[in-house]
C-alpha cells in the first residue's frame, strides 16, 4: 500500500521544517513517494524575474544556490554537501539559460515563462532528497519529465492526463518504490506532448500530489502544509472556528475552489476518482488536528460543515431583450469571460439579464471587451462592485428543507442583501453574494447558528 506525502513551500521552506519533514518520511513505515513545493518565495521570485528583466543577474542565481545549500547545510557532511551543490548549480545554469531565452526570444514568451516558473520545485526536489538521503533514507530526486507526469492545456493553466501518467509511472517510478526507494517529485508543473512544462497555476503542487497519488493507485495522500487542516470558517474573521475533522470529496472541492485557500482547487479530481484519502496535516504541529477526505457514508447532523468567503468580486450586469431567445449569446458572454483566463464565481440569469460574479481587478476589461460585441443586441452592462461570496458547505444540503431559509435569515439579521444567488448546482454549496461591507458580519451569524454550537 502506497501513501504519497505532499509537502508545500513552507515545510520545506526553513531547517525546522525539513527537520520535521525528515522526522516525518522516517517514521511512515509504508512504501511512499514524496511530492514537493518550491520553497517558500522561490516561485514569487522567478516571477518577479519575468516581470523585471534586469533582476536576472548573477546575484539573484548566487542567492538561490545559497538559500538551497544553508537549509541543507546542518543535515549533511561536507562531501554531501558539495554533491548537493554541484548538482544545484547545474539546474541553476539550466535555469539561466532558459531566462537568457527568454529575454532574447520574442516568440513562445508565455511557454517560457511558464518553464521559469517551474524551476522553484527542481530545486527543491533536489535539496529534499539528499537531505532524506543524509538522514539514512533511499531517496531519490525525480523531476516531472522524468516521472512522466503528462499535462495539457495552456501555460500556468495546465491538467494532467491521469491515464498517460499512470502508464508512465508504471515504467518510471513504481519499480522504484517496489525495491523501497523513495522517489521526491517536483511538484505544480507536468511536461505537455512535446515535453515542455506547464504548470497548474499557482499553488498547484497540491495537485501533482493528487495526481501521483491517482498514478501509483495509492491509498492515501497526505497533504503537508502549515495549517491544522480546514477550518470551519477563517479564523482571522471568526475566532471560534476549528479544524473540520472529516469531510466528503465535494465538499472539500467546494471549499477549496471559493475560499479556504487551504488546498488548490483541482487538488480533489484525481483523488476521488480512486477513492484515495485525502489528509490535510501541520507540518510545523504533525499531532495536531487534521482534515480527513474522504467518501464519508454517514451524512453528519449539522446543516452546514463550513462558511467561507471570497472577496474583492464584481458582479457584471449585461442588459439585452435576447438573453433568454438567444441562449448562444450567454455562450458568447461567457466564452468572453473565460477566453481572458478570468474566473466566474457565480453566474444567474433572467429573462433579460446575465450577471455574472468577477474578481474586481478583471472586471472593466470584461465589460469593456462585452460592450462592444455583438452591436445591438447588448443593451447596456453594469458594474457593481465591492461584493463578497458566501460559500456555505454542507453535507447533502440541496435536501434539506429549510436550508435557504435559515441561511438567508441569518444574512438578514446581519442586513446584508443577497445581491445575487447560486443555489442548486451542487449538492452540498448554497453560495450567495453580498455587499463586502457586510461580509465578515455574515459570516459570523452563520458560523454562530449553525457550525460553532454543533459538535466537530
Ligand atoms: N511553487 C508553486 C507556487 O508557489 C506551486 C506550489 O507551491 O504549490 O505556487
Ligand atoms: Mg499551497
């Protein structure tokens, strides 16, 4: 039985972490694989590297290589350590020669720059391995191209092909955890068909954990992070909000997508296809309370698990008799939004309007780009902005009589005015916008009524 341990930016980010997640890997008696983040700031860096061409100089290179080497440095002896950094360097030079294209080449600049992005994790991947090797573990560094963790789609908008990376895994990396060799994967990128990286978007680490474990038909993936789990609600607006100890697939993907930013969105897909236990765990507090994912039989008695919300949104307002006549101009409407990458967070319709939920910061390019398609049929496009979406997760919640009701009383006693609803899509989200000066206050009701007073 294999279990794949994920650990984000900060559990390998600093030698207390490491020596936790050390202690960690020692102590799993089961065959496992690892899969790792960049460590903390490394991929804010290559960004910021893209974004200013000058910054790509030899101090930048020489901070990086020295980050790596002084983590690793109290773990090894000196062989080991000049090993380490002969093979950091390497991958360092690899790093420089794609920015020195970058910068030269105009063509293929968004592949490129996703390519750069991706070197945080072949970095990482590299100084956990030895670390684990100095402490007495067969540890071995394995990038995503040698995996063969196979993605498509676009640059920092990539999926993996689930069945493409479990036929190589076969070959590439289960032999190695059969003979109990531990392989450490570099997380958040996958290598399209023609073997360029492409990376899952920010934070998206936690999906390659999700995938390898669907690739070596694990039975658990444990996500290390820096946090106790998920939260009933964020603790920073309610103070009474604890660990939510068990979970359903749905709801934790419903969490993940409209607030905990515990878990990237597309982290459950892979897992739940293979039924495979998700375990959100404290690196920095590893007997503390967890989050356990899973296909949980017994729906629990209270109505909502968790409340989160996300902030800093727009609602889009398009005006046109032929929104409900013309349904291929909703299409139209909708392809424009996600045409420009932009995320819909909740999406109503009437007879003749589409509103449409935004983060703010894309929402006069949407309604700019909208304006001017389609002349005539549009009659006008409205912006309303600072709202918030409530995210209310509960187990089952589509059947429970009342449901609505109670939550939307609670945003009245909060005199909030649900500017727009999405109900009935999924099974286990009531999800509502308000003004976001009222947001924390519902927030609060709800978690108040019907999480904080019910047993976890
Ligand atoms: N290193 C990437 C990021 O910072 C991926 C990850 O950490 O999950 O977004
Ligand atoms: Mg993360």
């Amino acid at each position: 039985m294999i279990k794949v341990l994920k650990f984000g930016g900060t559990s390998v980010g600093s030698e207390s972490a490491l020596r936790n997640l050390a202690a960690i890997v020692k102590n799993e008696p089961s065959q496992k694989a690892l899969v790792v983040s960049a460590m903390s700031g490394v991929t804010n860096a290559l960004l910021a590297l893209t974004r200013d061409a000058t910054a790509s100089n030899d101090r930048f290179y020489g901070e990086l290589l020295q980050r790596h080497v002084l983590a690793a440095k109290p773990f090894m002896a000196s062989n080991q350590l000049d090993d380490l950094e002969m093979k950091l360097k390497l991958r360092i030079f690899g790093l420089r020669q794609t920015v020195d294209r970058y910068l030269s080449d105009h063509a293929d600049r968004e592949a490129l720059q996703d390519a750069i992005y991706s070197w945080g994790e072949r970095l990482s991947s590299l100084m956990v391995a030895s670390i684990l090797k100095a402490r007495g573990l067969d540890a071995v560094a394995m990038t995503s191209e040698e995996a063969g963790i196979a993605a498509v789609g676009s640059p920092g908008n990539g999926a993996a092909n689930l069945d493409l990376c479990e036929k190589n895994f076969l070959g590439n990396v289960l032999p190695l955890i059969e003979v109990g060799r531990i392989p450490v994967l570099t997380g958040y990128y996958g290598a399209d068909a023609s073997g360029r990286p492409l990376t899952f978007g920010r934070g998206g680490s936690d999906y390659s954990g999700s995938v390898v474990a669907y690739a070596l038909d694990a039975k658990t993936l444990e996500i290390w992070t820096d946090v106790d789990g998920f939260m009933t609600a964020d603790p920073r607006i309610v103070p009474t909000a604890r660990t939510i100890h068990e979970m359903n697939y749905g709801e934790a993907a419903e969490l993940a997508y409209f607030g905990a930013k515990v878990l990237h969105p597309r982290t459950i897909e892979p897992a739940r296809k293979r039924k495979i236990v998700v375990m959100v765990r404290n690196t920095f507090h590893p007997e503390g309370e967890s989050t356990k994912i899973h296909e949980l039989r017994t729906p629990g008695n209270e109505l909502l698990r968790s409340v989160a919300v996300k902030s800093d949104l727009s609602i889009l307002k398009v005006y046109s008799s032929e929104i409900v006549y013309n349904p291929s101009l909703v299409t139209k409407l909708l392809e424009s939004v996600s045409g420009d990458g932009v995320t819909t967070y909740a999406i109503s319709t009437s007879l003749s309007t589409l509103a449409i939920a935004l983060p703010s910061g894309a929402t006069q390019r949407i309604c700019d780009k909208i304006s001017k398609m389609e002349m005539g049929l549009i009659e006008k496009v409205k912006i309303k902005d600072k709202v918030s979406l409530i995210c209310t997760v509960g187990d089952d919640l589509i059947n429970r009589m009342g449901a609505a009701a109670m939550i939307f009383d609670a945003a009245m006693e909060a005199k909030a005015n649900i500017e727009m609803i999405s109900e009935g899509a999924s099974d286990v989200a009531l999800n509502f916008v308000v003004p976001s000066e009222q947001a924390n206050d519902v927030v609060m009701r709800i978690h108040e009524r019907f999480i904080a007073s019910r047993e976890g």
